[in-house]
C-alpha cells in the first residue's frame, strides 16, 4: 500500500500535483487535518485486503492545520510506516518573490494571510510551519521557474510508478540562476572548456551536434564523464538498497547551456539504458 502526502507552501502547485495523482488512479483527499492521518491509515489498511499492494492514495496537508498538530507530524509519520504503509512526502517549494507574483496575479487570498499580517509575513509564516513535513520530504520540486504542463510532466514521470521503484532524475543547470533546491548530488561542470566563448557555438546548447563534437573532442571532459559515470554506477544502487524512492543528480555549468547539459544527456542516456523510471530536465532551456 501506497500513501503519497503532498505538501507545500501555497502558490506552489500543490493542487495540481494532487490532480495529476487523481488523473492517474490514485485515490486523493485535498487538505486532511494532520490529526486525522492515523485514522485515515488505519481505514485504508483494514479495507484493503487482498489487493493490498496496489492501493495508492495521495492527501494533501498544508498550513491551515494546527501549529501543534503539524509539530506531531513526524511521529505520525513514523506511526504510519510502522503499520506497513508505504508514505512518500512530496513538497512543492517556490521563491518568496515568485509566490508574491503569483498571489498579486489571482488576487487570491493567502491562507494564512489577516490584516495584521502582509502577505511576505504569511509566505514567512508558513515555512515555519510547515519545516517538520520539509525535513523529512523524499521529493522537493522546485516551481519557480516551472509551468503547470511541466509540473505535471514532473509528478508523472517521479511520482507514478510502482512503490518501492527508485526514481531517478538527472538534471542540468546554471549556477548563475542558484543551485536546485532538490538535488540530492551537485556536480560542478565550470572547470570544463566552454563553448560559449566560441562565437560559432555560443547560440546552441549542449544538445546540438556541433557542442557535443566540441566536448567530446575535449580530454578533460571525457575524464571528467567517465569518473562520473563510474561514481554514480557504484552508489545509486546503494542508495537503492537503502529503500530511497527518489535521487536527483544535478550537473551545473555557469549559464545551464552547454557542458551541464551535454553531461546530463549522456547520464540520461546511459541509465536509462538499464534502468526504469529515469527522468532528464534541463531547468534553463525553454
């Protein structure tokens, strides 16, 4: 059995990721009290039966609960696991300034929001409240720079998939626009030859023939690969042993452009060569 708790500060997506459960056969509750998520395991154990196995749920949680109830969440959390449920915490995260934008563009009415408090204090606020669900999140998704069709695209590919399944992303990036706040490896591609100091080149990325010729050509960036490859080979089954349902490997260059995104193509290609359920995202290309 599978339980999936979605959480997130508000503005981030967290009601399109439970959608897009919903739209593939998970059974979804939007905003069950934490109080309540005992209870709600302990129901879906006793009618599942059988086809124990297959059942998939998905509930969102979220700020409007009770600052207390959300301080108990990690021992419910435990109390959960401990009755043989297998729970995954999604958390939907965004940059202050992008939730700001985002409630100014609606109009709508922040949660926590009041006329004592400014809506930069409530965003505030609700991190705070919700840190004891952050820390323990097996997946964070960053949706600042993320549409909705890409969210969605996100949850199917990281979040559908049979319990127990390792989801493995690779993803490219600039260090110029910060770091991915869900990696779980950052990998440091700036000390690599750089396409874009070659005119000719400047305008592709690291998936075009002519920038891929150019790195491969490069001894370094063979190198450079190869201890990569041969680094991840050895510890992502490791991991897989640990019973992580999620590792995102982040490879980064200065503008997102080129050798990050040439290295997470050729990760991309040769993992998913052997393995189910691998992604690839480039954050900086359109």
């Amino acid at each position: 059995m599978r339980l999936v708790i979605i959480s997130g500060l508000s503005g981030s997506g967290k009601s399109v990721a439970l959608s897009t459960l919903e739209d593939t056969g998970f059974y979804c509750i939007d905003n069950l009290p934490v109080d309540l998520l005992e209870a709600f395991g302990r129901h879906i154990t006793a009618i599942a039966g059988g086809n124990r196995a297959e059942e998939r749920y998905a509930v969102g949680v979220d700020a409007r609960n009770r600052p207390v109830d959300l301080a108990r969440f990690p021992a419910i959390l435990e109390a959960l696991r401990r009755s043989g449920i297998h729970c995954e915490i999604l958390f939907l995260d965004a940059e202050p300034e992008t939730l700001l934008k985002r409630f100014s563009e609606t109009r709508r009415r922040h949660p926590l929001s009041h006329l004592e408090a400014s809506l930069e204090e409530a965003i505030r606020r609700e991190r705070e409240l919700l840190e004891p669900i952050l820390e323990r999140a097996d997946l964070t998704i960053d949706t600042t720079r993320t549409t909705v069709h890409q969210l969605r695209d996100l949850v199917r590919e990281r979040v559908v998939r049979e319990p127990f399944a390792l989801s493995l992303m690779f993803e490219s990036f600039g260090y110029k626009h910060g770091l991915p706040p869900d990696a779980d490896f950052v990998f440091d591609a700036r000390c690599l030859p750089n396409p874009h100091w070659h005119p000719e080149l400047r305008a592709y990325t690291g998936r075009d023939p002519a920038v891929r010729d150019y790195l491969e050509a490069q001894t370094q960036v063979r190198e450079y690969y190869e201890q990569l490859e041969a680094f991840l080979s050895a510890w992502i089954p490791r991991f897989q042993q640990e019973n992580r349902s999620y590792l995102t490997v982040t490879v980064g260059c200065t503008g997102g452009q080129h050798r990050s995104v040439y290295l997470a193509e050729r990760l991309y290609a040769r993992f998913s060569a052997e393995r189910e359920h691998v992604s690839l995202r480039h954050r900086e290309l359109p």
